[in-house]
C-alpha cells in the first residue's frame, strides 16, 4: 500500500517529516499546525504541507512547552489487566495509574494530577496474562521509539516453562534444536520471525531478548517447540528495567532516563 504522506519529487508531507526528525508525533504535529504553531522556511505552515528534506522548521515556544509537561509513567502490570481498552471484563492497566499507588521509590520531580491520564496509552502490549513493565506515554515520540515501524528496541522477559509433565529442570529434557528454534527459524502469522536471544535463566527458566512484539508472540513461539508457559514477566524494555518497581504500583520516567 503506497504511502500518502510520501510525495513525488523527494517531498513529503509536514506531519511526517517532523515525526522522522523526532520533533513529535504525526499526531502532535498535526496539533501543531492546526494552531499555527509550525514555521516553514519562515511562514506558517498549513495543514497538508509538503516539505522537502532541506526545509527549515521551526516550533513555537507554546508546543516545546506543551510537550515537557507530558509524561511517561512505567508501570509493574500484574496478571489480570489488560494492556489497553477494556475487554471481557477486564480493566485496563492504565486504573491503577492513581496516586495512592505511586511507588514511595519514585524520585522524580512531577507530582501526579488527574490531567496525567488524558491521552495516556500503552506503548507495547503485555497480555493479560502475563506481568512486568508496561509502558504508558502522553508522548508521541516515545510511542514512536518504543513501537514504531522501524523500532528496534529490544524487549527482556523470564519466561517460566514446562516441557509435557516436567516442569522441574526442563533445561536437562529440551532437545537443543527446539532451543536453536525459538532463537531463529519460526513463522507467526506466515511471517518469519527476527532472530531472538534466547537462553536458560535456570533450569526451568528461560531469557528472552526480543526486537518485536507480535501478538502473544513468546506463548506461541514456545507452543511451536513443544513448550508451555507457565509464568511470564518483563523485565526491561531497552535501557528502563523494572528493578525494584514494586507489583501493581507504578513510577515516572525520570528526565535523565531514556530508553
């Protein structure tokens, strides 16, 4: 499908190109140029606007504030909620994202406030049931870092495994060539997947490094191999681990951390 916001002649559109520059999301962009907060080579920029590569952008001083109030909240999901809108019953993650439950750890500067959670959206599913760090962001660009087309993040989980009915030292009864598998060689949805760094955290555990994140991937990539998942938990997400992130409470990225 070709892309609209690409144009012939090396142009592309204004939304885009501030995205790729890692100014904002198309969306905020799209904010921005609506308010007449955008400069092109010197003029107001309207929306649609098709740039090119060497076009001078400028951003009103209102946006770059706008943008700094927003926050990303790391959050230690338990089993049981589920990553984004409420389905079958379940409440989304996003519920426990209150100020009573804001780890006493947390040292960043911000002080929590109701408006924190308009537009606030995972940035990564984590299924429901599974736990660790989940990602909530008002900021498009992290968003775009985290789960973009072109992110290569990687994503760290513990994966607790059964092989048929042992499910102590599954490490010594694995066939290596089912371990080669899961770290390259299988197909999800007639997609090959991208080689993974998987190995044994302890007998019955394993350590999975991924750089995508299709839908209940580890659960059906260890299903492939004759596995069962018996306990899944995230544990880092590029350079953010959950550390000492308490289950069920939640803390901001810090200004100095990233990603």
């Amino acid at each position: 499908m070709p892309d609209e916001s690409a144009a012939p002649g090396g142009t592309t559109r204004l939304n885009k190109r501030m995205a790729e520059l890692g100014m904002c999301s198309r969306r905020e962009a799209d904010d921005w140029i609506a308010k007449g907060w955008v400069k092109v080579n010197g003029a107001v920029a309207p929306m649609g606007l098709q740039v090119g590569p060497q076009a001078k952008i400028e951003i009103d001083p209102k946006a770059r504030g706008q943008q700094r109030e927003q926050v990303t909240i790391l959050l230690h999901k338990p089993i049981g909620y589920v990553s984004g809108q409420a389905e079958d019953g379940y409440e989304p993650a996003v519920v426990l994202v209150q100020g009573r439950n804001r780890w006493n750890g947390d040292t960043a500067p911000q002080r929590f406030a109701p408006s924190q959670l308009k537009g606030l959206a995972p940035a990564g599913r984590l299924d429901i049931d599974s736990t660790g760090l989940l990602v909530l962001t008002q900021d498009g660009r992290v968003a775009r870092q985290l789960i973009g087309e072109d992110s290569g993040v990687e994503k760290e989980y513990l994966v607790r495994v059964g092989f048929g009915a042992v499910s102590n030292d599954v490490q010594a009864v694995l066939p290596p060539q089912q371990l080669g598998l899961l770290r390259h060689g299988l197909s999800l949805d007639g997609q090959p997947l991208k080689p993974a760094r998987v190995d044994w955290q302890n007998p019955e555990q394993l350590r999975f490094v991924l750089t995508e994140g299709k839908k209940r991937q580890i659960r059906r990539m260890c299903e492939i191999v004759g596995l069962k998942v018996l306990g899944l938990k995230r544990v880092r997400i590029g350079r953010i681990t959950l550390g000492q992130l308490p289950l069920g409470q939640w803390r901001y990225l810090a200004p100095h951390e990233r990603f």
